[in-house]
C-alpha cells in the first residue's frame, strides 16, 4: 500500500467520524478578576461544528487518493 492511499484512507475515516460526530464542544475557564485572595473566574462552553460539505469533500479527495493514487502514468 503506498503512501497516498494511506492518506486517502485516514481521510476518508476522518470525513465519516466528522459526519457522525458532528464537531466537539470544550470548556474554557478565564480568570476575570484577582483582588486580594479572591479570584473570581468565568467558564464558557464553546462548540466548534464540521461543516458537512467540508466533510463529503475530505471523502471524495480521500476516496480520489485511495482509487488513483497507485496508479503510475
């Protein structure tokens, strides 16, 4: 298996775990204000979202990689 039908490989699993996923969400605490001992912070949940088009375009250029790229010219 060469090196380009790897890649095209991991890209068309990354393009189907996006779809199903459909992105993650993360916590990110910042520290507001410090008087004295008290420390008063926030925490925000922030969402980052796949787009699905970006998603079916990592699995066609993989699908491309895995059918062409073996081929020699």
């Amino acid at each position: 298996m060469t090196v380009t039908r790897i890649i095209g490989l991991i890209l068309i699993v990354a393009g189907i775990a996006a779809i199903g996923t459909g992105g993650f969400s993360f916590t990110k605490e910042t520290h507001q204000a410090k008087i004295g001992p008290i420390e008063l912070s926030v925490k925000e949940k922030q969402d980052v979202l796949f787009p699905t088009w970006a998603s079916v375009a990592t699995i066609v250029v993989g699908g491309a990689l895995l059918i062409f790229g073996g081929k020699k010219g």
